[in-house]
C-alpha cells in the first residue's frame, strides 16, 4: 500500500473504532471490519459457526491491507489510552475449537486479531462482566437451509444442518437427531429447557433481506423440554406478574428517557419549534425501533447521537426528501440534494428564538 492509502485507511479505521467506543466502551479488530465493509456480520456468524476455515478466508481484502488496518487500530488506541485484553474466540461446533483467523496461523498475526480494545473508563465490574461475555463459549448452531443440500456424511438430504470441519452434516450424522426443536417464542422455556438439557443446540435461518442469520429456536432433549414446561407451568402466576411489574418499570424508565432526550435537544436545538423535541424524542427513542435513541450512545446522550435523531427529524419533516425517494430519487443523491436545506435548519435551531 502507498503512504496515501494507508493514511486513507487509518482515517476509515480511526472513525470506526471511535464509533463502536461509544457504543460499546471497547472495539474488536472483526467489528471495525464489518463497521468499514470488509465483511458483512452474516460471514462472520458463517466463521464462527466454523463454515470458513478463517476468516480471511471469508473476506475479499488482501491480507497486507488488513494487516494495515490492525496496525492502524492499535495505533488509534494507544493515542486514546485504550487498554489491551486478549479475547478468546471459540468455534460454535461441539469440539469448541480455537477459530483462526489468518491461513497461516501465524501466532502474532493471530494475537492482534484477538486483542480487544477497552476504554479505560470501564470499572472493574464492568470489566468482569465483558470479559465474561467476551470468552463465553457460543451454542452449538444448527442451520435452517434456504434450499437442497446433501450431507456430507450420509449423502442425504433435507433437514438442519451442522457443520463440522466444514462438512455439512445432517443431525443423525451429527449425533443431534434424538433432540427435538422448540421454536422460538417463549423466552422462559426456551431458557429452562437448555438449562435442563445436557446437549443443546441454537437454530438459526439465514434472513437474505436483512443479510443476517435470525434465531428460530432450539434444539434440546425431549426429556429436558418435558422438565422444563413442568417448571413453567408451576410457576406461571408469579412469570406473569413478574412481568407485568416489568413491563411498568420499563414503561417508567422510557418516559424519564424521553424527558431527558427531549430536554437534550431543547438544549442543543434552542430554536427547535415548540413541542418537536418531544416528537423527535418519542420518534427516536422508541423501544424496539432500533433508532438511534435506543443506541448505547443515544441512551448516553450522546451530542452526536442527538444530533443524529434531529437531523433525522428534519430531512424527513422539513425538506422535500420523501418525496424525492417516492418519486425514484436514489438515496444518496436525494440526501445530497437535500444537505444545504437540512443545515440551514439546524443553524436556525441551534441560533435560537
């Protein structure tokens, strides 16, 4: 690479890793390459369910430009007084083997790959509780297939399918098929069932349009699922009201959320028209809408997560961009046609009345 484009790439790479500190309070050399387009998260579920034998294998990037972006990663976190944990990644598959990432396997190729970054800010608890999720050894994964394909052991077809050393196995071969499927639905049997079982699996489906794999339930002893609804059923009063006390604590936590969300942009926007930082801030902040209100920034406060939600606001209320996209406009262009117009609403908002 030239010197241009590897200081191109640190910018890319620095812009990412700042972003997924916000989010999380530590980055992963894999999530700055799904932040940056290197691979998409359903490939990297594809390696961790151990269908690549590393993960370079399932990404279009050579691996000198990757070693760039490391060395650019580690350079961005020691400017930002980041501290180094070695994470363990471990293959979904029965054996729990060690995933590689590089062809070779070469052990300080590996090890930079396996450094996560964490914000010195964390308390020790916190840092308990993600290295704790950080090295906790993921589920066995069953695949619901999208089309025929034939078992790598018995030459069958049809069914799930797992996948050991990149065989494709049906459940008989794979020694899952006296497990019966629960689907997904209802969390608390879903949990009591794996707790019971002593051989589980988590299936999945591989959703095109979102390009992700989806959960569709699991797979558990039949005996173990029996167990299970049996404890349920006992105590199905009690999982009621519980949730039911849940359910108002959430709805109280969402309205004190919104005040302050809503106060945050009354603040930042003091020209913002009477009553919409209430609007952008129940539109944002909705439970379960994904929208940056509900991100761990947006949660934070984050300026720039509230910025994000008003300029959200904006392009869609207060310029002509939905009905550019109605009439065919691609995205981007109508957001470039658009920009002047959004900016001069938020230099009137932020000037104030």
């Amino acid at each position: 690479m030239s010197e241009v484009q590897e200081s191109r790439l640190a910018r890319r790479v620095d812009e990412a890793a700042a972003d997924l500190l916000k989010r999380s309070r530590s980055v992963a050399p894999v999530d700055v390459f799904t932040r940056i387009g290197w691979i998409r998260a359903a490939r990297v579920e594809e390696w961790r369910q151990g269908r690549h034998d590393h993960l370079h294998a399932a990404m279009s990037v050579h691996p000198d430009k990757i070693a760039a972006a490391l060395r650019a990663l580690r350079a961005w976190a020691e400017r930002n007084g980041l501290e180094p944990a070695e994470a363990a990644y471990t293959a979904a598959t029965r054996d729990r083997r060690p995933l590689r990432f590089t062809a070779a396997g070469a052990e300080a190729a590996e090890l930079a790959h396996r450094t996560h970054w964490l914000s010195p800010a964390l308390t020790p608890a916190q840092r308990e509780r993600l290295a704790a999720r950080r090295d906790k050894a993921p589920d066995i994964t069953a695949v619901d297939p999208d089309g025929p394909w034939t078992c790598g052991g018995c030459h069958g077809a049809g069914g799930l399918q797992v996948v050991e050393d990149s065989v494709p196995l049906c459940l008989d071969c794979a020694d899952l098929g006296h497990l019966v499927f629960l689907p997904s639905g209802d969390a608390a049997l879903s949990r009591r069932a794996k707790q019971e079982s002593g051989l589980s699996a988590v299936v999945v489906r591989h959703n095109r349009r979102r390009k992700r794999y989806e959960r569709r339930g699991v797979l558990v002893e039949e005996a173990a699922l029996e167990r299970a609804e049996e404890r349920c059923l006992a105590d199905e009063d009690l999982r009621a009201r519980r949730r039911d006390r849940d359910r108002e604590r959430r709805a109280v936590r969402d309205v004190e959320f919104l005040d302050r969300l809503a106060a945050e942009i009354g603040r930042l926007f003091p020209g913002c028209p009477p009553g919409r930082a209430e609007e952008i801030a129940r539109h944002a902040g909705l439970r379960g809408s994904g929208r940056v209100g509900r991100t761990a920034a947006g949660r934070d406060l984050d300026a720039e997560a509230v910025t994000l939600a008003v300029v959200a606001s904006v392009r869609h209320l207060d310029t002509g961009y939905d009905a550019m996209l109605m009439a065919g406009v691609p995205r981007r262009e109508a957001r470039d046609r658009i920009r002047a117009d959004v900016e001069a609403t938020l230099a009137a908002w932020r000037a104030g009345p």
